[in-house]
C-alpha cells in the first residue's frame, strides 16, 4: 500500500500526559482527531480530551452530564453478568449504551506548529451542555468562512449522535446554534466558502439494515438549515474502506475541484485515510477517488493505544502545495504529517466517464 505522509519526527506530539484533567477526579485517558485553525499568528488546535475516573479494582466506572451539566460518575460491578465491556470505547448495561469515557473541547496554541500548550489569554475548555451533550462533545471541525469560525462537532447523549454547530470571532465568546443535522450522523465538514450562493457541507448519516456508513452532501443559505441531501460517497466491498467511510477536515480549493481527505475503516475496524476530488463548480459529482490509501497506521504509536490501528484526521492547515494535518493515532494520542497536494491529486483514480469515441 502507498503511504503519502511525512511524519512528523516529534511524534506524537501531544499525549494524555500533556493534558490537565478538567476534574481533580478525573483521568485523561485519550487525546485525539483535533480540529485545526491559524488564528492570531499561531496555529491552534481544538483537540477532544476524554476522560474517566480512576478505575478501581473489580469496578467498571464511567461520568455522563446530568441535567444540570455536572459530572455525575456511574459505577458498576466488573463481574455483573448484565455488564458488557467488550469493546474499549463503550459500556453496555442492561441494554443500554453508554461511553466508557466523556470528552469535551480543548483549545491549545503553537508558535511552532508542533509544540503546543493552554494558552492564558484566552478560555480553552468547551464542555457539553444541555440533554444532547450528556455523554459529550466529540471530534470538532474548525473551519474560517468570512472571518468568523464556525465549529461542527459530535453531539452525544442517550438520544444518539447528532452534529452541532457553534461560531465564535474572537475565540473569547462562544455562541451555540444546537444541534443542526440529527441523529445518527456526524463527521459533518463545512466547505470553507459557498459555492454558486450556496454553503455546502458532508456529514455522514448511519443507515441500519438499509444503507450504511456512507458520506453524504447538503447545501443550506444560512449554515443552520440544511437541505437537498445526497449521498455521494460508499464504502467498497472488500476495501480498505469496506466497513465505512467519513469526511476529515474542511475540503481543500485546487485548480481541479474540492479535495477531501477521508476517514475508511474495514470490517477489522483498521482507520486508514484516502482522498476523493470534487467537481469545482458541482461537488456533489466525483471526479476522482484513492484506490488505495493515501495514510494508514503504520507506526507503534498509530498500532498500539486505546483502540489500535486507527489515524483519523478532522484538522488541517494549507500553505501551497502542503498540507499539515494533524490527526489522532490509536485513538489516544496527537500526531502530525504533511502531504503535497499535488503528489495526493496525482494518486487518484479518475472516475470521469471516458468521452464517446
């Protein structure tokens, strides 16, 4: 398989270590998938930080918001026979799904694009709010339309996962807009500037038994409303984006169309990253598609953690040809890459119709 990206040698760059937990309680298990901005003559990153109590000996224990959006810590006996703790990222009791850890928002800065820390200056903890937050915000895409920011993020509760959208100018006021696409569907990426009087976005709605996890456009007048759904993306049978597939970060203006980076998992749940190519003037056609991964998880680091063999990206800064993309490994920590735009253009299979002869 062909692997695109240059690694960043300080990898990875930030870890639970690094992280503050937002509670004295509380235990930062996993930092991962950021979304990425330039703000102020720095490079920012909104990271997710998820966290849970210290586990106890024979207790399975895990916090969700209650309605006054504190955290409120649920305990359960390790050997309950009702207790389903199979897979890492979630808690099955009695039938009913929870997290195995909340997350929230971070906000971190760098003069150096690599080494990032909390700034003073400014507020840098996001938390849930309201009933549709109670399990946590996850997984936030940043992205710059006319000098506001504007972040569309998972929302996660015992109703399910829905995509909200927040803005701010300044990054010192939040405003909240709720939730603006419901569930299930999330890894909704905002096209960073409208196209013929159109904002359009992706986001990926789950299908049960019909359907499936495919990626999907809609376009909308005010960012909020969303309409015209089309689905514009499958998984591939036997691929590596076989089981499914989601956008990464804000799609990227070439010359040739609107360039997404996204996420595939297979049946192995084994994250890898491809690229598809929008058409420039109608991105709801394909022009091209990766046959074959352009980043997958190579290194111990993206191999080994909380959930292994993952790298999923939902952040990037552009500077010409580069991209530096920041993403999140074995769904524990932060690492780093670039890619040229040219050399990912040039890995694509054109999927226009030959011309009739």
């Amino acid at each position: 398989m062909s692997d695109l990206a240059l690694r960043f040698p300080e990898n990875p760059i930030l870890t639970p270590a690094d992280i503050t937990p937002s509670q004295p309680d509380m235990k930062v298990e996993c930092v991962l998938n950021p979304g990425a901005f330039t703000f102020d003559n720095k490079t920012w990153l909104l990271l997710r930080v998820a966290e849970r109590p210290e586990q106890k000996p024979g207790k399975v224990s895990f916090p969700i918001l209650n309605e006054k959006d504190e955290f409120e810590i649920l305990e359960f006996s390790a050997d309950d026979p009702e207790l389903n703790t199979s897979d890492p990222r979630m808690v099955v009791y009695k039938g009913v799904t929870y997290l195995s850890t909340v997350s929230h928002l971070r906000l971190l800065c760098s003069e150096d694009k690599v080494h990032f820390h909390e700034p003073d200056s400014y507020p840098t903890r996001i938390f849930g709010k309201g009933s549709l937050e109670s399990f946590g915000i996850e997984d936030c895409r940043v992205v710059e339309i006319n000098k506001r920011f504007y972040l569309t993020y998972t929302e996660v509760s015992e109703n399910g996962v829905g995509v909200g959208l927040m803005h701010t100018d300044d990054w010192q006021t939040m405003h909240r807009e709720g939730m603006i696409l419901p569930p299930h569907n999330k890894d909704c990426a905002l096209f960073p500037e409208k196209v013929h009087g159109k904002y359009y976005c992706l986001h990926r709605p789950s299908g049960i038994d019909i359907g499936g996890n495919f990626i999907w456009i809609a376009s909308s007048t005010d960012l909020k409303h969303w309409g015209d759904h089309r689905c514009i993306l499958n998984t591939r049978p036997g691929s590596w984006d076989s089981a499914r597939i989601g956008a990464g970060a804000s799609p990227i203006k070439t010359k040739e169309g609107w360039l997404e980076i996204y996420h595939g998992a297979n049946a192995h749940h084994r994250y890898c990253l491809g690229a598809i190519l929008m058409d420039p003037d109608d991105p709801v056609k394909i022009i091209a598609r990766s046959k074959e991964p352009i980043m997958e998880p190579r290194m111990k680091y993206e191999q080994e953690g909380f959930f292994g063999h993952v790298v999923f990206t939902n952040g990037h800064i552009i500077e010409g040809d580069t991209i530096t993309m920041y993403y999140g490994a074995s769904d524990t920590v932060i690492c780093g890459a670039t890619l040229s735009i040219k050399e990912i253009l040039a890995s694509l299979d054109d999927h226009r119709p030959s011309p009739n002869i």
